[in-house]
C-alpha cells in the first residue's frame, strides 16, 4: 500500500465518523434496490427451524457507512461497476443487525446483542421485534457474542447502564475480553482517524461494564449450549467465533463478521477494512465458506439484508451468494 492510497483512505473514513448521521443516512438521488418508498410497520421479526430448536431472527435495525470501509482493496472503477450493478448506491452501504434467538429445550439464547445506539440512530430495535413475538428482555437465559464489537455489544446496557437482559448469562470470546476489555487496545489497525477508534474503544468496554462481573469467557471450538457449538474464526477480532446451530440432522452456520455485504464479501472477495488480521481473517473466510458450500449447509449472515438467510454456492472464482426465500 502506498502513501497516498492510505492518504485517500483516511479521507473518506474520515468522512464516515465525522457525522454519525453519514453510517446510516440513505442515498441522495442514486438508484439502487430500494422497492418504491418505504413505510413503518414491516416485520423485523422471522421464525423458522432447526430441527426441534425454534429460531427466530430479531432485527436491530441497521447500520452503515461508506461502501470502501467494507471493501478496503476493491479497485475503485470495479467497486463503482459492482454497486451500480447491485442497485446500490455509490455513497453509501446498509447493513443489517440480524441478531438470533434460539429456543432449545426450556432455554432462549440470543445470538448476538446488536449495536443499540453505538453506531447510530436506526439500530436499537431488538427490543420491540422481542416484544411483537411476546417476549421481554427478562426472558432471555443466555447471550452468546461472535466478538465484542460495539455493533455486536451495545445493547448489553441499558440508557441508564444496568444490564439489559437482567437473568442472561453473557458468552464473550475470552481472546476479545483480553484484547478489547481487560487492556488499552492498540486500533492503529483501524484505518480511522484517533477520535473514532478512542470512541469506538469506549463504546465496547461502556457496553460490556454491566456484565463484568458475571461474564464467561469462552474459546471457540466446543459446544458451549446444547445445540450451538462455536466455530475458530479469528482475524476480524482475535477471538471472533462463528456459530452452528444443530439439531438433529439440520444446522444452521452463522458468518458473524466473516463478511459484511455479500455482494462486496463473497460474490466478490474483497476485504473487510476492519479486519485486524488480514490473513488470518482470509482464511478463516475460506473455511467457514468451503464448508458452508460443500455441505450445503443454510447460512445466516449477520450484517446480510434482512433476514440474512441463504446458501453459499462455490464457483470457479469464489463463491456466490443465494438468499433463501421468503417463508410464510
Ligand atoms: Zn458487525
């Protein structure tokens, strides 16, 4: 990398994290796949099944930011050419919070917390896609995390910074606590300017403060509920974890933040900007995808449009993404 494609990275990161309003404000005047205008209302909520476990994906809403964070060495006339292929919008990615809720047995685990109002004023719903299928915070025994970003993290604590879901039990890669948590990280490894990655820094350790003294700490690679077994899938975080959701003869792979767009992450192999160890993240990508591939085996993706459902299909260059459809 040379001196000025760092230079030019760091203007347009600076653009992102200079109104928090650009994460998640739309396009100004681009087509792109948005059906019509939308209205309020639509479901955030989406039930299915993994053998005996009920699932279900509880929307918090969205995030986002400029299309380059998300796809740091994409040359840029192919970026351009993808998005305008896609119906995207130059300026401007979306993505999704598609946080899970299993119901195994007598006990609720939620897959991820999502980002609350860390990154953005249209993230935070989960609490009322928990309540239009009749639960409430206190309902939830468990909280499994992939990894302690604020985006995964921030709806751990309550505005007024008591815990969130009061009788949960808080799964945390021990490898993130350490890094993130327990010492000062350094984000250098951010392309983002000192500001963002100071706030960035505080907003995990702000979410976290109220499950600190009950937090367990796990590696990745076992059974840590019955039905959800961890996956290694460190590089984005050093103690990221992907999930398989298991019962019977059915399972389900979850890609955490192995990818955030599949139309910049698999149908094109472009990587994330936020990968603190490239390489690592590289090959976590391609073990977890060979293996969704081969095995058919269905996919949630956490940052996919919503519900974030589908299959990885292999190809001759990578792979392909193909959503599942729709089930009444
Ligand atoms: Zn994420």
């Amino acid at each position: 990398m040379n001196a000025f494609t760092l230079k030019r990275r760091a203007v347009v990161l600076s653009a992102v994290i200079g109104a928090s309003s650009m994460f998640v404000a739309g396009s100004r005047g681009v087509a792109h796949a948005q059906v019509a205008t939308p209205m309020s209302g639509n479901a955030g909520h989406y039930r299915f099944r993994v053998g005996e476990i009920n699932a279900t994906i509880l929307s918090d809403g969205v995030i986002g930011g400029p299309p380059r964070v998300y796809a740091s060495d994409a040359p840029e006339a192919e970026l351009q050419a993808v998005l305008r292929r896609a119906f995207l919008p130059s300026d401007h990615m979306t993505l999704n919070l598609n946080t899970l809720l299993i119901e195994t047995g007598s006990r609720r685990i939620l897959i991820e917390a999502g980002a609350g109002s860390t990154m953005g004023p249209n993230a935070g719903r989960i609490f009322e896609n928990l309540a239009a299928i009749g639960l409430g915070p206190a309902d939830i025994d468990a909280v499994v995390i992939s990894h302690t970003h604020p985006d995964h993290v921030g709806n751990l604590r309550t505005a007024e910074g008591s815990k969130a879901f009061p009788r949960a039990a808080v799964f945390l890669p021990k490898a993130d606590w350490d890094f993130f948590v327990r010492n000062d990280p350094d984000l250098s490894y951010m392309p983002v300017p000192e500001d963002f990655r100071v706030r960035f820094g505080a907003a995990i350790k702000r979410s976290l403060e109220p499950v600190t003294k009950d937090v367990e700490l796990y590696e990745a690679g076992s059974e840590i509920v019955p039905g959800l077994t961890t996956i290694v899938a460190s590089g984005h975080t050093p103690g990221m974890a992907t999930f398989l959701v298991h019962s019977g003869t059915d399972q389900l792979l979850l890609t955490a933040d192995l990818a955030y767009h599949p139309v910049v992450n698999v149908d094109n192999p472009w990587r994330p900007g936020p990968d603190r160890d490239k390489e690592t993240a590289l090959a976590s990508r391609r073990r977890i995808f060979d293996r969704a591939a081969a095995d058919r085996i269905p996919v949630l993706g956490f940052h996919f449009p919503f519900p974030g459902l589908g299959r990885m299909l292999k190809t001759d260059g990578g792979y392909a993404w193909v959503p599942a459809g729709w089930q009444f």
